[in-house]
C-alpha cells in the first residue's frame, strides 16, 4: 500500500508550473491599468497636438490661397472687397484733421485752466 506522503506529493505541481499567488496577480492587474492610464494620456495629448497641427495647416492653406490670389491680381473667396484707393486717403485725411482739431481743443482747455 502507498503512503499517504507519496499520493500527495505525486499531485504537487512543480515550481515553475504553479500559478501565481492571488497577490501576485492583483499586483499585475494594477500595474496594467497603470500602464492603460498612462497609454490613455499619451494617445490624448498626441491626439490633442495632432488636432492643433490640423488647425496651423488649415490657417496656413488659407494664408497662402490669399498669398496666390493677391499675387495674380484675383480676390481669394472671404476676403473683403477694397475700397478705393482715393477713398482710402480721403478718409485718413479727414480723421487726421479731426484729431488735431481735437488737440487744439484739449490744448486751449489745458491753457486756460492753468491761467484761471
């Protein structure tokens, strides 16, 4: 008859096949979501600078749809339409006459109220 001893230890697992210990896998399982976590940041910010890269290229396509439009004498679609260029210093003109009226006037207001 075999002995009790020798029953059990035929059953025993060796160690390199025994499974890991509850604690050991609760330590794999949080280092995973860890790593998860921290995958999960990493893909945000690229995803983020990625984003951002996509609106420069946008703003830069845009620049130089202008650039080549102004260069060839054609209006790029939104931009707005110039006024003459006679409008444009008439309008200078004026507002500049306007601010130095209103410089004199400060400047009369300054000196009389330094007199009084």
């Amino acid at each position: 008859m075999v002995g009790m001893s020798e029953a059990a230890e035929d059953w025993k697992l060796p160690d390199a096949a025994q499974p890991p210990l509850l604690g050991e896998l609760v330590e794999r399982i949080d280092e995973a979501i860890a790593t998860a976590r921290a995958s999960e940041a990493a893909v945000m910010t690229v995803g983020a600078a990625a984003f951002d890269a996509a609106e420069q290229a946008k703003r830069a396509a845009d620049l130089a749809a202008r650039a080549s439009a102004a260069l060839h004498g054609e209006r790029s679609p939104g931009a707005p339409t110039p006024a003459p260029a006679s409008d444009c210093l008439g309008d200078f003109t004026a507002r500049a006459d306007r601010v130095a009226e209103r410089l004199r006037d400060l400047e009369r207001n300054a000196s009389a109220g330094v007199a009084a």
